[in-house]
C-alpha cells in the first residue's frame, strides 16, 4: 500500500480528572515536556486511540499554554465508542497519538464582539477562544451556555461564570432562551458561533439565516447522513504528484476510491464536519457537501469522505 504521510505526534496522558456527570479532562502532554505544536483557538485535535479508533476533539485550553493538550469527553453509552474507551480504557501514563492541531477561530480578524451559544458539552469548542479573550481582552465576548440542570466543567468554567463572560442558561427553570435576542444585531464586526444539539443548530441557522457566512460558524458532534446522489456518475481522480489515475464508481466515495487505489487518508467523523481527510483539489468541479470549510477554502481545499465531482476529472494535490 502507498500511503500518504500523516503526521501525529506522540503524546502521553498526564492527568485525568472528573469534570461533572459522565465527563472527564484529559490532558495530554509530550512524553519529554516539549511544548506540543502550537494552536488557535478552538482547534481540533485527532486522538489515534490505542484499539485504532480515530476521534476528534476541541482543545480546551489556552493556545499560550501549549504545554498540553487539554480536551473534555463526556461518556456516550449509545455513541461510537471513542467517548467509551477514553474513559473506560484509557489511563495516566497511557501513549496516545494526536494529529497535529487544525482550524480553529482566528482572533482578532477584524471581529469586535464574539457571541458563543453552547448546548451542554457543546461548550467545548469554545472554551480556549473564551479563556483567550478575557486574558487578552483583544475583543468583547459572551459564551452563552444552555443547560437542562446541571453545567458541564463547572469548576473548569467558574471564573469566566463569576467573571459574567459566560452566562448559564437552565431550561429546566426557564425554559429554552430566545436565540435570536442572545445573538442580538449582526454586522461585520461580529462573529457568532453555536455547538449543541441538532435542534439548536437548525434554530441558530434559522436566527443567522440572512448574516453573512463569513461571521456564522458551527461546530457539529454529529454529521449528518450521508447523501445519496441517485444521479451520481463515475468520475476520474488524477494525483497531481504521482500522475496516478484512480477511478470513483458511480454511488461510491472519493475516501473509498483513494482508499481502495492505496491511498492512506485519515479519517474521523467520515461525514464532512471533522476536517480530517481534508484534501487540495487543483482542477475540476467538486460537489463539497461538508459542513466545516468556508467558501474561501472551498476554493482550495474538499473533504474526500463527503464530496463528490460535477466534472468527468478531479485533479487532487496528492
Ligand atoms: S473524515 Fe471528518 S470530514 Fe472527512
């Protein structure tokens, strides 16, 4: 098999600890104490598990502290599995490997008020930007955090909760809050951004429906079904860096197509919203359907476990 280098670095779990119901902290460090590749804010990272599953989770610490790789998984009983080996199998001193990190918010862009809506552990992807911001103070921000009854990370998120930047809302006592009114006025200068459950996500894209897409963002713990395209029609790859020719059948994916030629690709969620198979497209006319890349990487870049192509070739940066 040919395979495409993927970098991870080697890492090893230094501490854990409890961080409310069903969810832990996992910091994770350089078995040396060298300081890991540096991030953004609201990165992501893949933990290459040691039954070789591949999960991705946000970072959750400051991007100055990168010391260690700080990330929260709350234990899903029904989810895919890599919540229920973090916290059932895996322990201090135990070696994980992690992609290096990607994506991420860029503070600072021109952006003066930031508005987050969490739901539950949908707070994660927030918290380094949060925890970045009111130390920098580069520029104003609320992290509104819905929650049935009880706040995840509690002890983790109280001094941004005394500090009034995150405001907990409890639906149990009142309610699901007005998402529009939290995220108030748009315009350029604001950036808002929403992780929770489905139904909050569909609310939030019906709130920010007319903003404009560069100042909306969404982070998903789920991706969404796959789409079938009965009109589908086979279509060429070509690898620009080897002149490889490998051919996508009709109905299949580009990730299985590259997989089956012998192509190695990373991959997490398999369904356009982690960013792990992440691909450079050169020539041609994908069809992106992932959930993660904005309009101007879209120019550049395609997820291969979701996309598909409008022309007869593609011409991938492989
Ligand atoms: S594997 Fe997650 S976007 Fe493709």
């Amino acid at each position: 098999m040919r395979v495409r280098p993927i970098t991870t670095i080697k890492t090893v779990v230094a501490a854990i600890e409890g961080a409310g119901t069903g969810i832990k902290l996992f910091t994770l460090a350089d078995p040396d104490h060298w300081e890991l590749p540096p991030f953004k804010p609201g990165a992501h990272i893949d933990l290459h598990l040691p039954s070789g599953l591949v999960r991705t989770y946000s970072l959750c610490n400051e991007p100055a502290d990168n010391a260690r790789y700080v990330i929260a998984v709350k234990r899903e009983a029904e989810g895919r599995g890599g919540s229920r080996a973090l916290h059932d199998e895996v322990g201090i001193g135990n070696v994980i490997g992690v992609s290096l990190p990607r994506g991420g918010l860029e503070p600072g862009a021109g952006i003066a008020r930031h508005v987050f809506i969490a739901g539950g552990i949908g707070v994660t992807p927030f918290l380094s930007m949060a925890r970045h911001l009111a130390r920098t103070g580069d520029a104003d921000f609320t992290l509104h955090l819905v929650v049935r009854q009880e706040a995840p990370l509690a002890s983790y998120l109280a001094p941004l909760i005394d500090a009034g930047r995150i405001v907990v809302h409890y639906t149990s006592r009142g309610g699901r809050p007005d998402l529009a009114s939290l995220v108030g006025e748009g315009g350029s200068k604001t950036l808002v951004a929403c992780c929770g459950p489905e139904s909050m996500i569909d609310d939030f894209e019906r709130v920010t429906a007319t903003w404009p897409a560069a100042n909306v963002h969404i982070e998903r713990f789920v991706a969404p079904p796959p789409v079938i395209d009965p009109d589908a029609k086979p279509f060429m790859l070509s690898l620009a860096r080897t002149g490889t020719e490998i051919q996508v059948r009709a109905g299949q994916t580009m990730l299985a197509a590259l997989q089956e030629g012998g192509i190695d690709i990373s991959t997490s969620c398999c369904g356009g919203i982690c960013g792990a198979c992440k691909v450079g497209w050169l020539e041609g006319k994908p069809v992106h359907r992932d959930r993660i890349l904005s309009p101007y990487e879209r120019e550049r870049y395609l997820m291969v476990c979701v996309a598909g192509s409008e022309a007869d070739r593609l011409v991938l940066d492989l």
